[in-house]
C-alpha cells in the first residue's frame, strides 16, 4: 500500500464573528487556501484530483456542495472535483483521512483535504433552526428518542459532565483558559503562526491585510477570567474557557510517492495512523479519549512517543480531562494556544490544527505529531503524523 505525505498546509488567521473576515463569502475566503497550497508547492492545478473539504454549517452561502463552490472561487480549473464532509468539528480532519485513504489506495495521487466556516455569515445551527422554522422537523425521530428517553443532545452539557466525571474545578479551567490565551500569544509574537497563515486582504483596514488571529486577548489575566459567569447557573464553565466563534478555512495536500514525483515537492510530514470512533452521545465530547487510547494501540506506540498534540479547545474540560485519563505531558499540549485564544471555526478546524501541527513539529525539530477533535453525536478522530 501507498503512503501519505502532507506537502503542504495553510490556513486564514481566524476572524471573530462580524470581526474582519465578515465581508469574505465562505466560498471566496477558502479559495484564497486552495490558492495558497499551489503557490506553495509549485503544484499543476490539473494535478489536484479532488477537494475533499469539511463544512458544519452546509445552508445559504455555505450550501450546494460548498466544496465545489471554493474551487471555482479558486484558481484551479473546472476540471478539479470537489465535496462536501459533515462530521461535525471533526469535519475537515475527516477530509483530511478520506483524501489519505484515497491516495493510499492508489486511486488517486493528489487530493486536497480543507475546510471552511463562516460563522458570521451561516450562523451555528442555522441548518437545524431554519428547517425547524418552516415547519420540517428536527434531526432526532423517534427510533432515537426511545433508545436516549428524555434527554436533549447538548454540548455544553457534555462539557459540564466531563468536568464534573474528571473532577476538575472551577479553577482549573479558567487557569486553562488563560494558558490558550498565553501561548498564543507567545506563539503570534515570535512568528510561529507566519509559514501557516494566508494573508487575506480586509476591506476598509489601513494595512489591507489579516494575518493576525483576531481571537487572541492579549490583554488577558487570569483574574478577569475567574470573574466570567458561568455558562449554566451551576455549572464551572464559561465563555472564557470555551471555543470562540470564528470565521476561517484551512486546507492541506495529500500526495502518495507517485504525487511527490509529479509535483516534484519534499514532503513536510508522513500520515501514519487514521483513527475515528464513535462513543456515547449524551456526553458527547469524551470521545477523543478511547480514540486516542485505540489510534496508539493499533500504531504501536505510547502517549509518551509523541511529541505534541494538537487536542481541540471546545471546551477547557475536554483537553484537561484527556491529559488526566491519558496520563500525557502537558507541555506538549496545544504548544501554540487552541481554540479557546484562536477560535473554532467548526469546519474548518480539522485542517487548521494539522497545519499548526505540521508546522510546529518542523520548528520545533520534534518528529511525531497526534491531533485529536471532539465532535457532535459522540464521535472522535485521531490522526497520528510523523516529520519529514
């Protein structure tokens, strides 16, 4: 069987909603990724198989198979097919899997795995609340609700379970929080972010550029995150210790040894175990956890050969809990901040946080890499890489 390589990885700096990516239509900001990998590799456009790209919110200017709608935004010929994956936050590391499974196959020996989401533009939820609307329903019938009686589906009650199953406090979370907050702002400052991030203009804006995740508080302490209410009247979590919403895509480019010959390109890393699993839906964001345990067992490696995670930041108590069950070094942690200081842009995260792993491993002079991400309905994926 064939190998996969990433050759090359981008992503936008993430824009808070109605921030300074709210005038890009989803579809224009993405191409703006598709772009930044052929300019990166030298790459034909003719030689891009498919675009595989992760979407959350897939109603309005996100609608119609907004994977395809991103390559004709792009520069890449009409000929480069393109859809859509909806694994929820997970979606675009699901792409990311899809497009090494298909070039280990080979199937296919060039294939663009990506992501988008405007937050700003398709509001979270917006599918779900406009059918529910016009009268056509919600996306539990009733096999479902007699196999969960009584219960509504809800992240930030997951989250609140697992901080509670994990025994972690109010403290800890918010000391969390703050720590996002300030290795993203160590990471910005001394440039780690720069061989990641797109450039993309901003309209009505004195340098007419966006390279800086517009997310971040650099100004934050730890004692006016302590002061944050919390989200459920007696719960420990807050806005200041969960995901922002964000607007971004990213995108990455999977080749087998035939692709590296084609394009001519060295490898930046090697995808060496794909995982994805489903768990309990009620507490829903656990699921990372067995994934983990599962991608490392069916490697053949400990949590202690790895040398940095990428574990997604929808919740303060979803990182914490996974580095108490895996026993794992928290200086490896999410070495640049997460998605609590940088955003969640849903879709698009699988893809940002491969192209910030990717990249830190290289600066860092490190050689293996997981990424994990919690995902609606119970559900996980792992990917294991190794540095080139």
């Amino acid at each position: 069987m064939a190998e996969a390589y990433i050759v090359a990885a981008a992503r936008t700096a993430g824009g808070r909603r109605d921030g300074r990516l709210k005038d890009w239509h989803p579809a224009a900001l993405s191409g703006q990724t598709l772009d930044a990998l052929l300019d990166r590799t030298g790459a034909d456009p003719e030689l891009v198989e498919d675009v595989i790209m992760g979407c959350v919110g897939q109603a309005g200017e996100q609608s119609v198979n907004i994977a395809r709608n991103c390559v004709l935004s792009s520069r890449m010929p009409e000929s480069v097919p393109a859809t859509s994956v909806d694994r929820q936050c997970g979606s675009s590391q699901q792409a990311l899997h899809f497009a090494a499974q298909a070039v280990m196959s080979g199937t296919m020996n060039c294939v663009i795995a990506a992501g988008v989401e405007s937050m700003t533009r398709v509001p979270m939820g917006l599918p779900t609340i406009l059918a529910l609307k016009a009268g056509f329903g919600m996306p539990y019938g009733p096999v479902m609700e007699k196999r969960y009686p009584d219960i509504k589906f809800s992240q930030f009650t997951g989250a609140e379970m697992m901080a509670k199953k994990y025994g972690l406090s109010r403290e800890e979370l918010d000391a969390y929080a703050f720590g996002s907050h300030q290795k993203a702002i160590k990471a910005t400052r001394s440039g780690a972010f720069d061989k990641e991030i797109v450039p993309v203009k901003v309209s009505g804006d004195a340098d007419g550029m966006h390279t800086v995740d517009e997310g971040i508080r650099f100004d934050a302490s730890l004692e006016g995150i302590s002061k944050v209410k919390s989200i459920a009247e007696d719960g420990w979590l807050t806005a200041a210790s969960s995901s922002q919403i964000c607007d971004g895509a990213s995108a990455v480019m999977v080749v087998n040894e035939q692709g590296l010959k084609d394009l001519g390109v060295e490898p930046l890393a090697r995808i060496h175990q794909l995982t994805v699993l489903g768990h309990d839906p009620v507490i829903m964001l656990e699921a990372p956890l067995p994934a983990t345990k599962k991608a490392l067992d069916r490697a053949g490696m400990s949590i202690n050969d790895i040398d940095l995670f990428e574990v997604n930041e929808a919740f303060a108590s979803v990182p914490l809990a996974w580095l108490k069950e895996l026993n794992a070094d928290p200086d490896r942690l999410n070495c640049n901040g997460g998605a609590i200081a940088l955003g969640h842009p849903l879709g698009a995260s699988g893809t940002k946080l491969m192209s910030t792993l990717v990249h830190a491993l290289h600066t860092q002079d490190k050689k293996w890499g997981l990424q994990t991400m919690c995902e609606g309905g119970g559900l996980a994926n792992v990917t294991i890489i190794e540095r080139c």
